[in-house]
C-alpha cells in the first residue's frame, strides 16, 4: 500500500501538463456494462473510451475547436 503522503508530494509535483479535471458520470446500467465490454475488447480503461468519445463528439460539434490541436 502506498502511503498517503506519497499521494499528496506525488499529486504536488505533477507537471501542469498532465493535469485533469475529473468528472463523475452517471450511466444507465445497460449503457456502462456496454463501455465495460468496449474497454475490456480493446485493453484500455473506461476512462479513456469515455473521453475518446468526448473528444469526438467535441470534434464533430465544433469542428474549428479541433484544428485548433
């Protein structure tokens, strides 16, 4: 188990870059095992399917917003 001090210098010294905005998200059951599946299929975490799918629904949106990366 890692302390809890370690958390707090670990989160100090992160570089402003890496940065995030958390978010919690409420699915419908049927919805969130669906994302499980996905993320499961594809070896990543359902938090990257969720903002993949963020980030092109942004793009398709606003489509100026994503050339501007």
């Amino acid at each position: 188990m890692v302390p809890a001090d370690y958390m707090k210098s670990a989160r100090k010294n992160a570089s402003p870059a890496r940065k995030k905005n958390r978010a919690s998200i409420s699915f419908p059951p049927e919805v969130y095992g669906e994302l499980e599946k996905l993320a499961a299929a594809k070896k990543v975490s359902l938090a990257w399917i969720v903002r993949e799918a963020a980030e092109k629904y942004l793009a398709d949106q606003w489509p100026l917003l994503a050339e501007r990366k």
